[in-house]
C-alpha cells in the first residue's frame, strides 16, 4: 500500500481533539487504520465513523439486505475495540457509489455537525501501488471527502443544511489525512496494545472475513495487522506505524 520511496515520514499532527473517518464500507477503516484510531482515542481524542455505504454488496453469499444487517452489526462491534462510539451509515449504494454532487452534501452534513479537525478517508488514487487496482467505491468516497472538507465551510454551498438542521459552517477542517495511499507523506507510531486492539477491531468483521479467506479469522486479522503495522517502518524511524497521506488544509 505504500510507496518504495526511502523517504522518511513525518509525524502526524497531534494538536487536534476530534476526528471524523469517512470511508465507503463497513471495514474499510480495519483494513489498515484502526490501530491508529486505537492510539488516539487512549490518548483521549474523539473519533467518530461514517460509512458511506452498509456493505450490502459485500458477501456473494448473502442477500443484500441480510448483509448490510450482518456487516453493520459487525462495524459498531469492530468500532467499540478502538474505542470509537459513534458510527453512522448513508443510504448510498454498495459498489456503485456515485461521485458528485450528492455525495459531497452527505459528507459536508457530516463535517459540520460533526465539527472535527481532522478528516480521515480511503485512499482515493487509482492504485494500492503498482498495479493493484483500487475500486471505484473507495475512490469516489476518497475524493469527495477532500472536496466536501472545503464545502462544509462556504455557507453558499448547501446553505439548506443550515437553513434546517440547525448547524453552521465548518471551516474548521485543518487536514484531511488519507488512509492506505501509495503515496503516504506522514504516519502515526502505533504500540503493542493498540496493535492489539486493531486485530481485535478486524477480527470483528466475522461473516465477511470468511467469505474472503478460509484462513481462521482470529489469524487472518492478526496477520494483516502486523503486515501493516510493519510496512513503513523502515521509513519512520524503525517503529511500527500506520501511514497517511496528508492534505492540509
């Protein structure tokens, strides 16, 4: 997922006190993030989850409505590993997400009632790096996320929000940070426990895991954590870490 670059990563900022991820799929923040997620909310910070999507269309062996009720559940249970307590979900289509308009004033309802600092996604380019495909899911979510942190704070842009729900503009956004980029330019040293937490958080995602790998689910998590939580090392200082690709904003 990262870049063969040796450039040395910085350290992500840690002067902020809320965060809102927002990704395209149940699971899209264990793939990767959660252990990060696991070191900021020890240290007292709030993190919230969007779920653009429910998942419908992630297990071939399920309908969509029962697997959206499945993958749900398994993300508020997978959430609550790395001490996050609030995640919501949007209405829109599992594999089909469409980039543009609507999809921005989703997300910049969500920016400002949430109100955070740092905005977190899924990496919106085109590859995981070389020529591992990224899905259009995950793409269109990634690039609306950075055009919606700009959005939620032009009063002019979507002003029904604030003629209706009671919220005002955020311009409080100072970076959005973009999880499993190829191209990573930050990262966050991540320890032994939230390592942990982090493998419990994926192991949550139970029926989706197994209709991926017949690898034991507790084993499959574990070692795709560990991968991650390796991979960049070599470019942080020797420490495990969890990398981002950082916009300012």
């Amino acid at each position: 997922m990262a870049s063969d670059s040796g450039e040395q990563l910085a350290a992500m900022p840690g002067d902020w006190e809320r965060a809102l991820a927002v990704v395209a799929h149940p699971d899209d923040m264990e793939y990767g993030a959660a252990a990060a997620v696991a070191e900021w909310t020890a240290e007292g910070k709030q993190v919230a989850y969007l779920m653009v999507t429910r998942g419908e269309a992630g297990i071939d062996g399920l309908e969509p409505a029962e697997s959206a009720r499945v993958r749900e559940a398994e993300q508020l249970a997978s959430a609550g590993k790395v001490g996050v307590a609030s995640v919501e979900f949007l209405d829109h289509r599992d594999g089909v997400i469409e980039e543009g308009v609507p999809l921005r004033r989703d997300i910049a309802a969500a920016v400002r009632k949430w109100r955070p600092e740092l905005l977190l996604t899924i990496n919106h380019r085109e590859t995981w790096g070389g020529t591992a495909w990224n899905t259009p899911d995950h793409r269109a979510v990634g690039r609306a996320v950075l055009d919606a942190a700009g959005d939620a704070g032009n009063r002019w842009i979507f002003p029904e929000q604030l003629e209706s729900g009671g919220v005002g503009p955020w311009s409080g956004v100072r970076w959005v940070a973009v999880g499993g980029s190829p191209e990573p330019t930050h990262a966050v040293a991540v320890g032994d426990v939230a390592v942990e937490r982090a493998v419990a958080s994926l192991a949550e995602h139970r029926a989706y895991i197994a209709a991926l790998s017949d690898e034991p689910v507790e084993s499959y998590a574990r070692s795709f954590t560990e991968w991650i939580a390796g991979l960049a090392a070599e470019r942080f200082g020797g420490r495990r870490c969890v990398t981002f690709e950082l916009y300012p904003r």
